[in-house]
C-alpha cells in the first residue's frame, strides 16, 4: 500500500515479543463430568499486541455474503453523511465450544441476529457486537449467522487520524480498510488471520455504479435503483474487501496471460490520469515470471475523484485516489502476491508487505529503463544515520509506525541486501517458494526468515538481526 508513506509517523519504542494470536482458546471439560464440554466465551479481540480489539477468538469465518442498499448524500451543503442499510449472511465454523462470541461492527446498529433459523440475544458496545446462541455451539460445528444492520456512514479515521473504512464522499462512499476498518461497514471477524470469500450484493441509486471484489457477476436497475452483484471466491482478509461507490466506468479485457482485468474509472479522470493502468498486463506477466502465476480470480483498479490520501492494495480491485502512477501500480499489483495472498499474521510482519511492494517497484521500473534497484538501495543507504529510516525496527514498528517510511524503504532496502547476499536465483527462488508456501494464509518475519534459510543455505541470523530487529543503520551484513 502506498499509503502515508512519506509522512512522518509517531513509533512506539521497544520490541512487542513475539505473541501467539488468540484464535481460539480449547474447552476443558466441565468438573465432575469427564468428557463433557466446558462452554465459554469467545476472546474479544484476536490477540493482536498492536490492535487487541481487532478480530475475535473462538470463531473461524469461511464466508460473507453482503446485501447492501445504500443512498449517498445530498447536494452540498447538506452534511456528508450517507445511509447504509445491510444484512450480513456469515457462515462460520466454532473453533471452541461457545456460549458467547463476537463480531466487530462500529458506526453501525445491530437490529436482529439470527444463528441458523433462531433469532438470538444480542449485546453491542465500543465496536463489540456480542451474540449468545442458543443451543450452544460445540467445536467443530458451523453455523449461519445472519446480521440485520444500519445507520448513517461518516468519514471514519484510522489510529493516525487518516480516513479509512467507509468514507462517505459527495457521490458515493471510498471504501478502504487497511488495518482495522472493515468494522465500520460490516459485521466482521476484522484480522487477517480469519481470511474468507465473500459475495456482495450492493443497491445504490440508478446511475451509480458499485465496484467490489472478484468478478462482476451483473446489475439489474428497477425502481430507481440498480444492484451490483459480485462474487470474491478466494480467500481475503477483511481490510481488503471494498464496496465503493461513485461515478464511474468500467473498462474490461483479459492480460496476456488470461487474467480478466476490469477497472473503474471515475468519469472525471482524465486519459493522463490512467495511462499507467495500461501496463497492467505487461506488469502481470513480470511479475508472474518473479512470483508465480497470478493468484486470484480477476485484477483491476478503482481510481476516484475524491481523495484518502493513499492507495491500497484492496484484493484483485486495487484502490488509487485521484491519479494512477506508474510507480504506484506496479506496488499496489505486486501487492496481490505479497500482501494479499500471504498476509501479516500480526500487524508488527507488515514490513513484509510494504517491503516486497516497494521492492517490486523497483525492479519493475528497472525493465522499463528507470534506475536500477541497486541505485534505489544505495539511495536509502546515502541516508545519513540520523535519518528517520534508521530509527525503528522494522520487524516491530509499533502501531502508529506501520505505515511510516522505514516499512517501505527499509523493508525495500532489506530484500535488496538479502538479494545481493543470496544470489539472484535463491533469491528469486525464495520469492516463488514464500507465495507457493503461505499463499491463502498468514505468515510471520520469523517464516521468512526460517523459509531464506531453508533456500539459500545460509545462515542469516546476523543478517537479518541488523536490518529488521535493531534500529540502527545497517553497516555490515
């Protein structure tokens, strides 16, 4: 994600330990009744140091169908606030025998809950929705849980203060949720870890268009209104799904390699504006020959007329505002490898995706004449030891530092240093084999470490000591 990328970023000192999530917590056995469930609650959040109220233990989502029917604002001056109304079809699977368990929802008000064909009680506070089924669910069993919802969308802002989640615009809603947003537009095991497929079913007023992951299934216009239908088969986390809605056309085609492209392009955009969305295939072939065949259903763009102030890498749909940099493209495509198809398994692993986009970047704009990766590398190795890339652990940011300068240009710089200590074809052989191995899943540094070791032979303790858990400027390696 090419987001604040360059804006300085407050960074909590101090290495967070390695901390296992809390995905699910085993039942004992009830006293006195040996091999009898103990029923308990859910964890309240994922386990997650950097968000701990972020995602939920105890349940594991497989999949979301949204139906959503939303209305944008009014003309200026009347306020910027939308109307979202859902309902929310979420098949899970209990991971621990529950007598309770959550979901995370923000902004919106819960009206009815029902666990497979019975309504149910249902508590919501400080972005906990917390439903108690009845009969009480085993470990093991899945489950429907439907969620009516609603109420007006904002601009909801992120831990540093930057619009995320469901931003209401004067002609519809950005719909950007990196890292914790999802909350505020649906009910939501909100962590990567619980990736799922989802499908969506988006009512906006007719002469809107709604674009949302996957591939477009079709639209029907009645009554004023037209619904958007799309179907995300491949499993996603939550902060990369979208719902956006505004102004726009859509342009699709297949890339050289088969992969169905299709991109939204707000009417106001000029042809400058997009012009680097052409190398989309051409990008896809490079990238497929360094990672591996492309790994989701579709790919495509979403370019606004309104701004967030950053691109995102939302999964085969990727988000940019206002403008379509080449530079950008590249990162936000290399992104549905590194990224989307191997996640962060905690937020603190985010190098991992911002180094690898940004790496990528670089070797693209190499092919096309630019300046080589090697001239990129030593240009962040120019920078002084009192240079803010050289004040944090890139392996451990902390959370007002995930998206600040040193995960993207360290994390850059790291990869290209592995590359030269490597080899290249260890290197790109590491590539191919981290997607081969954790795609559809989470991974850790610790992974990646382990996974360069097993590759190339070596043993990179040291190395990746210096660059990603200590703080000062590299200087041997």
């Amino acid at each position: 994600m090419s987001r604040r990328m360059y804006r300085s970023a407050l960074v909590i000192g101090g290495i967070v330990a390695a901390t296992a999530l809390v995905g699910s917590t085993a039942a004992s056995a009830a006293p006195g009744r040996p091999g009898e469930p103990r029923y308990g609650a859910g964890a309240e959040g994922a386990g997650d140091p950097y968000f701990p109220a972020s995602g939920n233990g105890g349940i594991d989502v497989l999949h979301y169908d949204l139906d959503l029917d939303y209305t944008p604002p009014a003309a200026a001056p009347a306020p910027l606030e939308g109307q979202l109304s859902g309902v929310a079809t979420i098949e899970l699977t209990a991971t621990q025998d529950l007598d309770q368990f959550n979901l995370d929802l923000r902004g919106l008000t819960a009206t009815s809950v029902v666990v497979g064909k019975k309504s149910m009680s249902f508590t919501q506070s400080d972005g906990e929705l917390v439903i108690t089924p009845r009969p009480k669910l085993k470990a093991g069993e899945s489950t429907t849980v439907t969620i009516a919802y609603g109420g007006t969308t904002t601009r909801p802002t992120d831990i540093e203060g930057a619009l995320y989640g469901w931003v209401t615009t004067r002609d519809g809603a950005m719909v950007v949720s990196e890292p914790d947003g999802a909350s505020t537009w649906y009910p939501v095991n909100d962590h990567p870890t619980d990736k799922a497929t989802y499908s969506f079913e988006i009512t906006v007023p007719e002469g809107k268009t709604a674009v949302a992951n996957g591939l477009l299934v079709g639209s029907e216009t009645a009554d004023g209104k037209t619904t958007w239908t799309w179907d995300a088969p491949d499993p996603m986390a939550s902060y990369l799904a979208t719902a956006t809605v505004g102004n726009f056309r859509l342009e699709q085609y297949t890339s050289a390699s088969g992969v169905p492209i299709i991109d939204a392009i707000d009417i106001t955009r000029s042809a400058g504006q997009v012009a680097s969305l052409a190398l989309t295939s051409d990008m896809i072939s490079f990238f497929e020959e360094r990672y591996g065949d492309y790994p989701f259903v579709s790919y495509g763009a979403i370019v606004d007329n309104d701004s967030v102030g950053y691109a995102l890498e939302t999964q085969t749909r990727s988000f940019f505002s206002s403008t379509a940099g080449e530079s950008t493209v590249a990162h936000e495509l290399a992104h549905q490898w590194m990224g989307d198809h191997v996640s962060p398994a905690r937020w603190a692993d985010i190098w991992l995706n911002e180094g690898w986009a940004t790496y990528s970047s670089w070797i693209w704009l190499e092919e096309r004449g630019s300046s080589t990766a090697q001239a990129r590398f030593q240009t962040v190795m120019n920078r002084a030891p009192g240079h803010a890339t050289w004040n944090t652990v890139v392996a451990d940011p902390g959370p007002l530092g995930i998206f600040g300068t040193p995960v993207y240009d360290r994390g850059a710089a790291t990869l290209h240093a592995l590359r030269v200590k490597i080899g290249d074809d260890a290197f790109f052989d590491l590539a191919k084999e981290w997607v081969a191995r954790f795609g559809g899943g989470t991974a850790t540094t610790a992974d990646f470490i382990a996974l360069a070791e097993e590759i190339s032979g070596q043993d990179l303790a040291d190395f990746f000591d210096v660059w990603v858990y200590q703080p000062p400027k590299p200087t041997v390696w």
